[in-house]
C-alpha cells in the first residue's frame, strides 16, 4: 500500500540532517532508522548546507537563523502594506477635508 505525502516539521528535519552531518550515519542509515526516503534526506541536508552558508531557501527554513529571518521578512512586508494602506487612507482624508472646505 503506497502512503501519502507526508509532511515534517522543521525540527524532525534538523534532527534528521544532524544524524548525516554530526552523528556520523550515513544518508541510507538514517533514511532506514528514520523511516524517510533518501532523497528528502538529501534534499533536506543540501538546503541545511546552503542555509548554513548564508543563502535564503526559497521555501521553508530549516535552520532556526533561516526561520527567524523568514519571520522578520514576513513581518516586514505586513508593516510596509499597512503603511501603504494609511499613507493612502491620509491622502484621501485630506482631499476630503479639502472638498469640504471649498
């Protein structure tokens, strides 16, 4: 029976890569120990590699440096879409008090 697509939290995936890169296993024997296939594995390593030299993942972060910074890009974006929002709300207020006062 074929299972469906499973999804992982951050934390299993940095584990997961930490048993390849700090504990010594090999891809296939934490793959086997894991129950994972090997290319999530190796996925999951080359983007923590990559992470770990600076560089944004274009999906989500494993490392928690990555995670913060995507927390902070997001939050940024929020800020500057409320501030286009009421820099747009100021302007049409003062063309209504404008029209008023004519």
């Amino acid at each position: 029976m074929k299972r469906g697509r499973r999804s992982f939290s951050a934390e299993f995936k940095a584990d997961a890569v930490s048993l390849v890169r700090q504990q010594g296993y090999t891809v296939a024997q934490a793959c086997h120990a894991l129950e994972i296939g090997e290319t999530a594995l190796r996925r999951w390593v080359a983007q923590v590699e990559a992470e770990t030299a600076g560089l944004t993942p274009t999906g989500k972060a494993i490392t928690p440096e990555q995670q913060r910074i995507q927390s902070l890009e997001r939050q940024v974006n929020r800020l500057e879409m409320e501030k286009a929002i009421l820099k747009k709300a100021a302007t049409l207020l003062a063309e209504d008090v404008s029209l008023t006062m004519r």
